[in-house]
C-alpha cells in the first residue's frame, strides 16, 4: 500500500485477506473499530493503540487572531482539536530502524 493513501476500503481487503473472515464481516468489523474510536473522542477520552500511538482531544482557548491579508484582529472561538503521538515503534518502523 505504499505511495497511496490508504481508504477504508482498503483497510477492509487488507482485515479480509489477513484473517480469511467474509469480506461482508471485513467490513462491518473496521466499521465498527473506527466507530468505537470516533465515540471514545467525542466523550473526550484519549484512545491509545499499541505499536500505532495515541489519539487525543485537546480544549482550546478563546485567542485572537489576525488575518494576514488585512492585519485585522479576529477572535477565534474556543474549539476542541484532535492531536495524534505516534509510538517509538511506529517511529521506528516509519524510519526503518529497529
């Protein structure tokens, strides 16, 4: 899968092929893991993964910002943002190192 963007579809083919289960239930299992992952962040709580790394949801303050067109301040609402840390062994491995 590498120079590609990996989609859904090919984390289905990929569960398929590895476990032999029936492309059907392939489906319904990354669903249902990428469902979990998606309600575990909307409750605010962290989901860790071993080997991958740690998906994070951080509160962001109220700031002031400026467009860089104009100069104009404009204030910025406060919002929640998704933070992702990667593994030392997703580094390792991305890097090619043991």
């Amino acid at each position: 899968m590498a120079g590609k963007t990996v989609k859904r579809a090919d984390l289905c083919d990929a569960v398929h092929a590895a476990t032999g289960v029936p492309r059907h239930d392939s489906v319904i299992l990354v669903e249902q893991v990428l469902s979990e992952i998606g309600e575990a962040l909307v409750r605010g709580e962290s989901v860790k993964l071993s080997g991958l790394g740690t998906f994070t949801v951080r509160n962001k303050a109220e700031r002031v910002g400026r467009n860089p067109k104009t100069g104009i301040e404009v204030p910025i609402e406060p919002r929640r943002a998704l933070t992702f840390s990667p593994s030392d062994v997703l580094k390792h491995h991305v890097n090619g190192t043991s």
